[in-house]
C-alpha cells in the first residue's frame, strides 16, 4: 500500500525593512537561539498575505507596511514537521517595534529583536532563514 503524504503545513511571514540613514535594515526576531523574520502558521481558509500581516502584527505591533515591492513572495523547502515558510517583503515606514506578552505563552512570542544592515543579518540565521535574506537582498538592490 502507498503512503500518501500529507501536504505541507503553510506559514507566512514578513520580511519586514526600514530604512536608516542610506541602508535598509531588516527586522530579525529571536526566539531561544534561532533568529528568523515574523511569521506564523496560515489559519484554514485565510489568505497567506493576510495571514502574515496579521502575525507580524500580533508579533512586533507594527502595521502600516508598505508592500512597494508587489506581492512577490518566496517559499522555503519543507522542513520540521512537513511546514513551508512563505516570505513577502514590505517596508515599515514609522512605528516601533514592540514584542508583547501573548495569552497563550504568558510571556512574548520572542525573546528580542534587531534591525540590522545584510551582511549582519547573515551572521545570525540559518540556511533556510539565509536564503529568504538573499532573496529580500536582490529585490531591494534592484529596486
């Protein structure tokens, strides 16, 4: 008998940039030691994009992004139990940045969060974190 797997999980996310003086800087989130952007699983029925505006939203506060890069989005390989991240990229004019308390945890979501400039941002995540980066990395030089 064949085993058929089921299809990936989907969650989505936000890579979420501003700029600082003549650089932009993308917002990284860490949680224990793994650094990655906001994200978050997609509720049944929900779209992907207003799935990761809503968990960047419940993650960080912020609102008001600025999708001026479209909608272009990139997906990760499967990983951990059978999920796929979908990243966008958008920019955060105004607002800061604040991690709040979540009712399910008793504590926030995150542990920090930092902007930093790509080849800082490198330094802290994986590779399939990395790849996401490289990918928000050739938009902004482009544009």
């Amino acid at each position: 008998m064949g085993t058929e797997q089921k299809p990936p999980a989907l969650s989505a996310g936000i890579v979420i940039v501003r700029r600082f003086d003549d650089a932009y800087r993308y917002l990284l989130l860490r949680a224990g030691n793994y650094w990655d952007f906001s994200k978050g699983m997609v509720e049944p029925g929900e779209d992907p994009l207003a799935a990761a505006i809503r968990e960047v939203e419940e993650e960080t506060t912020l609102t008001g992004l600025n999708f001026r890069w479209g909608h272009a989005f990139t997906e990760t390989e499967p990983y951990g139990k059978n999920k796929i991240a979908r990243y966008y990229i958008a920019e955060s004019p105004t607002g800061e940045v604040f991690l709040p308390v979540t009712e399910e945890l008793g504590k926030p979501e995150h542990d920090e969060f930092c902007w930093l400039e790509y080849d800082a941002a490198r330094g802290l995540l994986v590779p399939r974190v990395l790849a996401v980066l490289d990918w928000a990395g050739k938009i902004l030089v482009v544009n």
